[in-house]
C-alpha cells in the first residue's frame, strides 16, 4: 500500500516537508500541477529516477519533465534564449514546459533527460507543487502519475488506482484544475509546439508575435524532437470512435455541448453541456475513465472545436482513438 497524505491547508505546507524528506531519501511521490498528477523523483538522484521509470512501467526511458518552483531555480538547470525568457515570464507559474539546452553542471540525471543535451523544465501553478519543491530545494522530475500508456490522473483516486504499492506516497490536493498536460515548447532554435496543451497556441503566438510550428507526430511514429509523443499514450480499453454525429446501440457517448439525440443517459457523459474548452479539458481524462469503467467497447466522441484548449482535448482523444494494442 503507498501512504496517502491528505492536505488540509491551501498552501500544502503540512506535506510539503514528509513529501520532500521521502523524496530526499529516493522516494517517488505523488502530487497534484495545476495540469494532472505528477509523479516525482529528486531530479538529480539517478536510482530515484531509475525506480520512477519501473513503476510507471514505461518501455524506454523517455526523457521527463524537470519541475522548479522559481526561474533562478530553472536556470541553473536550462539555458534561457530570449525567446524562452519571454516565455517564461509571460506563462509560469503556469501549464508551459520549455524545452532547453542544458546549463553546464546541470545538476538532473542523465537518464531522466534520457542521455540528450536539451532538458525540460516548467513551473507549476499549484500551491502544493510549489510547496513541495521549495522544501525539497531540488528539481523534481514528474511525469503524469499513471501506469505507462493509460490515462492521465486528474484525482488522487485514479493515482491510487493505477500506481498502489508501486510508489511510496501520495499527496491528496483535491482534483486538479487543468485537466491536460503542459504545452511543451521546443526553444532550442525557432520554437516549435512539440505538444499541445494547457497553454493555449494562439496565446503563446500573441507574445512571441509569430505562428508556431508544430513538430507532428502521428501516433507510433518516431520522433527525436517529442520522444515521449509516440508511446501509446492516452489509451482506454474500448475503442474510441471520434467526431459521432449519432450514437449506436452498444456504444458510451462523450458528449460536448447538447447531447445526441439517442444517447442513453446512464452511459453518457458530457465534458462540456455549456461547450466551453475549457470545462472540457478539466473533464477530459476523468469521464474517459469513468466510462471505460462501464466495460462498453466502443466510447462514441462527439466533434470538438480545435481552437484554445480544443487542440489539446483533440490531439489526446486522437491518440486514444489510433493507440489500439492488438
Ligand atoms: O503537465 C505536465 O507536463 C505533467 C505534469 C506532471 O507536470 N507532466 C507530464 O510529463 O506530462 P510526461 O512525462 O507525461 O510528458 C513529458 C513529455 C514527454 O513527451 C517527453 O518526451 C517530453 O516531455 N520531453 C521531456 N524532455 C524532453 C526533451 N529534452 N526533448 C523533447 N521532449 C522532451
Ligand atoms: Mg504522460
């Protein structure tokens, strides 16, 4: 069984320093981001790192996410062009990861950045994340906190579901209010959006005064820019079937906006009954799992527009809907 530490205080101070002292002995913790769950590790302790890697029981080591609770922390890490300056100042604390060249002496192991010269790094904007780093005074690298190409956690019951016994602690921040995963953008030459997210494109665009490239990946194809983006990633055990304009018999609907017509009640969900993207992010990764939870085969997903958090509600049910393990 891992521990579960509810946090009573808004700040999260009362875990803060149990979290950091299981981190500090090579411990993996469960916390809440603003985005999802992360599953954290000290950054610079590489059989911490190595222990992380076998409970999420990923297959290769895809390079993680370093988390810092101030820019002064990140530099030390990461190597800031202005573009990337810019970017973070306008967006941290906040859903952004920057993907940057290492700072000489970079203190993160060289298997959580996966043996590459670049490391990721991002602020979170969650009182208890921020709490946790600030007394670990380490980067913690987190990945989502669930098994290897499920769903990502948005609660601490669906951590619990998916990680029990394998790690050593969770931190009960209540639900999280994003509901996907950081924006990630490649700042090593021209920016490129390497994953959509939480940070809208058309904000970012607005301070960088440019349109962003996207780095695609097709779901299974490889990528040496966005290594983690051709896991199998964000895949239910049903079928997901995208854009339904009307629901079969044996199907699950996600609905968003006004439900179609035929969709029986008990084994619909909606993301969004108002339309709004970013209910719908919150709601996303949660109904999948609620509805997949009802053992239906297929899960019928009606259309959802592609601007705001759209591009990233969409790219996660895309790679729901490609992933099927035969
Ligand atoms: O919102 C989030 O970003 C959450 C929370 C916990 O912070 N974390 C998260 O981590 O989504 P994860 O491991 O599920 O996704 C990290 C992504 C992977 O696709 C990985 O390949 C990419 O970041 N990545 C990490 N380091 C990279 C690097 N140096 N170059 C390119 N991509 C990198
Ligand atoms: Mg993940």
């Amino acid at each position: 069984m891992s521990l579960i530490l509810t946090t009573k205080t808004v700040p999260g101070a009362d875990a803060a320093r149990p979290a950091a002292e299981c981190l500090a002995a090579g411990g993996l913790v469960a916390f809440p981001t603003e985005t999802v769950y992360g599953l954290g590790a000290d950054g610079t302790n590489g059989e911490a790192v190595a222990r992380l890697y076998a409970a999420k029981g990923r297959p290769s080591f895809n390079p993680l996410i370093a988390h810092l609770p101030t820019l002064e922390a990140a530099q030390r890490v990461a190597v800031f062009s202005e573009t990337a300056l810019k970017l973070a100042q306008a967006f941290w604390p906040g859903p952004l990861t920057l993907v940057l060249p290492k700072a000489p002496g970079c203190p993160v192991s060289e298997l959580a950045t996966a043996g590459l010269d670049t490391v990721a790094v991002r602020i979170p904007a969650h009182p208890v994340a921020l709490a946790i780093l600030k007394a670990l005074g380490r980067p913690i690298v987190a990945p989502s906190a669930n098994r290897s190409g499920h769903v990502s956690p948005t609660t601490a019951a669906h951590v619990l579901h998916d990680l029990d016994g394998r790690i050593d602690l969770i931190v009960d921040g209540g639900p999280v209010n994003v509901g996907v995963e950081s924006t990630i953008i490649g700042c090593t030459g021209a920016p490129v959006l390497l994953r959509p997210g939480g940070t809208p494109r058309d904000e970012i665009e607005g301070v960088l005064g440019i349109s962003l490239g996207r780095i695609e990946t097709a779901p299974g194809h490889d990528n040496p820019l966005a290594p983690g983006m051709l896991e199998s990633h964000y895949a239910p055990k049903a079928a997901v079937r995208l854009n339904a304009t009307d629901v079969k018999n044996d199907e699950a609907l996600l609905a968003f906006g006004e439900a179609l017509p035929g969709a029986r009640p008990e084994r619909t969900l909606n993301l969004s009954p108002r339309g709004d993207l970013i209910e719908a992010a919150a709601n996303l990764f949660g109904h999948l799992r609620t509805l997949d939870d009802t053992a239906t085969r297929t899960i019928a997903v009606m259309p959802i527009p592609s601007h705001g958090l759209g591009e990233a509600i969409n790219d996660r049910l895309r790679r729901a809907a490609a992933d099927r393990p035969s």
